[in-house]
C-alpha cells in the first residue's frame, strides 16, 4: 500500500482532540472524516483541525470511505463501535479500556477474526518514549534475568473535570490506569497467570474503586507489584508519571520523577533522563502521555500497511484484560486468582 489511508474518527471527546494533532503528523495516514452523536462537537473539531468531512453517526463506515476507524469513545461503547467496522471491513484502533470486562473483550476478538479484520487496542504507556528506553536496556541483558518489578502510579490530580464518567464509572481505576499498567507488566516483565489484588474507595461519593494494589506472578517466576491511586497527595503532583523498579539477576534500573532512569549495573549507578519531543500541541502535566500518542498511531498504520502484527492488537490484549478480571475476582473473593482459568 503507498497511497495515503484515510480515516475516520469517532468520539470528539476530551482525548480526541490529541488523537487528531497526533493524526495530523502521522506519516501514511489522514483523519478524512470526524463522528460524534453531538453534531456539534463533530462540527466543531472538523472546523478546529480543517477535516473536510463531519457526521452524527456512525453507519457512515457503510460508505467504503474508510481504509481504517479511530474510536476514542468510552468503553460501554466499544463493542457495538467495533462491531459496525467490522461488518464493514474496516481496519480498527480503539482506546483503551478495550471493554468493561472479559468476556466483552473475548466477544470483539471473536467477532473480528472470524471477518479477519485487523482490530487494535490504543494502549499508549508502553509507547511514552521512557517505557520504550527501558525495554531497549532490558534487551541489552545489562541488568540480567528479571526478578521483581513495581509499576506504581500515585497521585491526587483532578481527573475527574476532564473525564466526569470516571465518577459513575463501577470498574473504574484498575480498569482506566491500572490497565495501563499492567500492559506495561507484560511489555517489561512477560507474561503472568497467578494475581492478588485489593482494591479501595478513598474519595467520597464514587461508584467504583480509586486505589488497588495488584500483586503478580510472571512466567519467569518474577514477582511484579502494580498499585495505582487517584487518593495520594504529594505536592508537586507527580501525574502523569508511573515510578517504580525494575531488579534483575545483575542489575537494577529505578523510575524517578522527572523521566529519570538510575541504572544499576556493573557496580556503577548510571543516570539517563528522557526528553518528551518537543511539540507545539502538548502542554504540561499531559506531555509524557501525549507525547506517546503519534508514536502509537505511527504504529498502528505502519502494522496496518505491512501486514504485521500490533503490539497491542485486540488479541494479545486479551492477555492484559484477563490479568484485570482477574484483579477484579481477587479483590472480590480474597484469592489468589490464575488469569488463565478465567
Ligand atoms: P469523552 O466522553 O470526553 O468523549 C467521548 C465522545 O464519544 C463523546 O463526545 C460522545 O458523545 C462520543 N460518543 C459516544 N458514543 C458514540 C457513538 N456511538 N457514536 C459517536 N460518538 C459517540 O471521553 P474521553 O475522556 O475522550 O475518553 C475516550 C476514551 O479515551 C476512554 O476510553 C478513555 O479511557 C480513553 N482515554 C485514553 C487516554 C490515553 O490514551 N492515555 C487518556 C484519556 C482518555
Ligand atoms: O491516560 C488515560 O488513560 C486517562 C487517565 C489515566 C489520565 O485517567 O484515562
């Protein structure tokens, strides 16, 4: 494929509006069309980002206009939103939470391989340019065999002026943060069965939990800790930044505030510091995140072009949603659940 894929984007929410400046810089792809059920919200993102085309509705997939679907709206409507592009045939990238629980997330991958289109999951922590630099150390063997890990993100911020479901939502931080970072998990330690987790509701008047602490057993018997709080006050707020520890058999590396990597190995502390690239679209305290989303775009379209696989393609985040269900029935039963028999 050398011509240009065109696009179309559904959900002109809070996100979108990075997804569409990420859109704008993506090398082989272009936003053709915006949809959202407000007309006006359409209408408006249309006029701000100069896309020709706007709808109210997501049946225009029916068109053949489409080489591929961006659907950056919230979970409950994942499934039915997938399921349209794919009686159509249309390639799709859709935000995370893939769904609200797993057997949703079984049904969309069922439903997309028996039609063989080609569905992905815009997980983008494992693409922050941090995340990627520690994959590249780990692979380097410089700190050895993985032994233990902690993933942990801790912070008070007012998420909730941005994204107000979050307050309604019942599956709410394991499913909104802590799905990013047990992907995360998976990307730096492999793959894990065995899962403890407790989960608590500090801020009043939530439907669901806003902090759990997620114990996990990898396949190479490392031991990861994930633990995520909207409820941690720490002054300055140290959103959006996930911290933590990596050890391995030789080495270790630590995650500090300020994307700063302290490398141990060869009995010498190493520090490296790692730059978001400089963009006029992305604004503190997003830049870390935003600063990921053109590199997970460039992703999906590069894979989409190629006939390779995604990264995070809906099948493999199977893997990361079974890990969550089963934080989930941990929390709820007190055990020690394998995400495998669920
Ligand atoms: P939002 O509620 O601000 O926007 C969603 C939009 O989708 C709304 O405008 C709504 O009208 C529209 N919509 C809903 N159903 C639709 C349908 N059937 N057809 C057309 N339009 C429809 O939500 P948001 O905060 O932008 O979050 C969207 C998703 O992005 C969520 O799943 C969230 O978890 C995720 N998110 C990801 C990141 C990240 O990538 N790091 C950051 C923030 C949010
Ligand atoms: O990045 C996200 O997925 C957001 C946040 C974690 C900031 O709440 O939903």
């Amino acid at each position: 494929m050398t011509e240009t894929l065109k696009g179309l984007l559904i959900g002109c929410g809070f996100f979108a509006r990075n997804q569409l400046h990420a859109w704008a810089e993506t090398d082989g792809a272009e936003i053709t069309a915006v949809c959202d059920l407000d007309a006006g919200r359409a209408r408006a993102y249309a006029a701000e980002f100069g896309i020709p085309a706007w709808h109210d509705t997501a049946e225009v997939l029916a068109s053949g206009a489409f080489d591929f679907v961006d659907i950056c709206t919230t979970m409950e409507t994942h499934e039915a939103l997938v399921a349209l592009a794919v009686q159509h045939g249309v390639p799709v990238i859709v935000q995370k939470p893939f769904a609200p629980d797993i057997d949703t997330c079984r049904r969309i991958v069922a439903n997309a391989a028996a039609a063989g289109v080609p569905v992905m999951v815009h997980e983008n922590f494992r693409f922050q340019k941090i995340f990627r630099r520690i994959r590249e150390i780990l692979d380097s063997g410089e700190i050895g065999e993985l032994t233990f890990g902690r993933l942990s993100w801790r912070n008070a911020i007012d998420v909730y002026s941005n994204q107000p479901y979050l307050l309604k939502t019942e599956r709410f931080m394991i499913m909104d943060v802590g799905i990013h970072m047990l992907d995360l998990a998976r990307f730096l330690f492999g793959d894990a069965d065995d899962v403890s987790c407790f989960t608590q509701s500090v801020k009043e008047g939530l439907a669901g939990e806003d902090a759990a602490t997620i114990l996990l057993r990898h396949d190479n018997r490392a031991t990861s800790i994930v633990d995520v709080s909207y409820a941690s006050h720490r002054f300055p707020n140290p959103f959006p930044q996930t911290l933590g520890e990596i050890e391995g058999r030789k080495g270790s590396i630590q995650i500090l505030e300020g994307e700063v990597l302290l490398v141990h190995a060869d009995g010498v502390q190493r520090r490296e510091t790692i730059e978001a690239d400089a963009r006029d679209w992305t604004s503190a305290p997003w830049t870390q995140i935003q600063d990921s989303v053109p590199r997970t775009q460039q992703h999906f379209i590069d894979a989409l072009r190629s006939g390779r696989a995604f990264e995070t393609s809906a099948e493999d985040s199977l893997k990361t949603y079974a890990l969550a269900e089963a934080a989930y029935r941990s929390a709820e039963t007190g055990r020690v659940v394998s995400a495998r028999d669920l």
